[in-house]
C-alpha cells in the first residue's frame, strides 16, 4: 500500500479528487496518510478531517524564520512516512533538503502544458490569464515530479484542454480543473501506486 502525503495551500478540489479516486477504486494501492498545509484556514483541511485523515497546519507565520519553517515542514511530512508526496495546490517554495531527501517521490499537478505558462510567477489564475492574454487555443494540465527547478521535473501525464472565445481566467481555471487536474492527478497516482510507470 503507498503512503501519501498530500500538501495543500487551498480549497483541496484535487485532493477531494484523490480522496473521491480512492473511494470509488479508480486509485488502487494506496492510502492518504497526512495531509499538510501552510494555511491554517485552508478548507482542504476540513475535508481531509471529515475523512478521518489525518490533517496539520504547519504555518511560516508561526516560525522564526524560513529556516525553522522548512525544518518544521520537512519534519511534519517524515512524521507520515511517506512513499509518495504530492503537492495539490501547494504554494510553498518547497526547502531544498526535502526535494533531495524526497528525490523522484513528490508529485505536482501544475495548470497548464508544461513547457508553456510555467516556472516562477505562474501559479493559479496568472496561468490561466496568461494563457489567455497570448490567445492559445489548446492549454491543459501536467503531473510531473518535482525537482529543483521552478515546474522542471520529468513529466508523468497531460491534458489538453480546449481554450473557448468567451473564457476569463476563472472560467478557464474551472475547466482545467475539471477536464485535466481532477482526471489526471489520480491516474498518475495509480500508476505509481501499482507499479506502471
Ligand atoms: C489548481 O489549479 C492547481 O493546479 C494549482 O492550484 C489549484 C489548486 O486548487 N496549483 P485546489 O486547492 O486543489 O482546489
């Protein structure tokens, strides 16, 4: 059975659909163990806790510094012994220790085709303005590992996603989730979980 560790900065609609995944048998051979984000208020924590899963809020605003931050987090993600993390919605800059000690075991999901509308500054509804401002027809989604560059890691999965006239950026943000993030994150679990990479 894989261990997951899920890290989520927001509202967890990819988490819910890993969570849903599981559920329903389309994610075969692994389990969430923890799940983990720098926002205390995020409501991904709610739904990891009306699952019985177990849920921590590991904030840079309770530390020191960066340093004990990313000690803190690293020390919360160790704590679930994990086999697999994956960032749904994370929006930390992850400590380079992790990246290291983790190597070719985190999994981003990233709202666009990597290579196109990625790397430092493209996070969120910016991906998706972006895409719109260049007038792209065709965008999508990516899972990839994550290594340490800014959306570098070798890529696991992607769907396209058809970019409509009448789009704004949270319209465009919506359909990405639905049509790639939610279908592919989960396949890209289940084929680590059993060995199909
Ligand atoms: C998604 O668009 C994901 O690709 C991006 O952040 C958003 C997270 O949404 N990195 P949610 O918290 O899973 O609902």
């Amino acid at each position: 059975m894989l261990r997951i560790c899920v890290c989520v900065s927001g509202g967890g609609t990819n988490l819910q659909a890993v969570m849903d995944a599981i559920d329903t048998g389309k994610i075969t051979n692994a389990q969430i163990v923890r799940v983990i984000s720098n926002n205390r208020g995020a409501y991904a924590l709610e739904r990891a806790k009306s699952r019985g899963i177990d849920a921590a809020a590991v904030s840079p605003k309770d530390y020191e510094d960066r340093e004990c931050f990313n000690e803190a987090l690293l020390a919360c993600v160790d704590g679930a012994e994990p086999d697999l993390v994956v960032l749904a919605g994370f929006l930390v800059v992850l400590p380079p220790m992790m990246i290291k000690k983790y190597e070719g075991r985190i999994i981003n999901i990233h709202p666009s085709l990597i290579p196109s509308f990625c790397g430092k500054g493209f996070y969120g509804l910016k991906v998706h303005e972006a895409v719109l401002a260049r007038g792209v027809k065709i965008t999508g989604a990516t899972v990839h590992f994550v290594d340490e560059g800014t959306d570098t890691g070798p890529i696991i999965l992607q769907k396209a996603v058809e970019v409509l006239p009448d789009d704004t950026p949270r319209v465009l943000q919506q359909r990405v989730m639905e049509q790639a993030e939610w279908v592919i994150l989960p396949q890209a679990i289940h084929i680590i979980a059993n060995g199909l990479l």
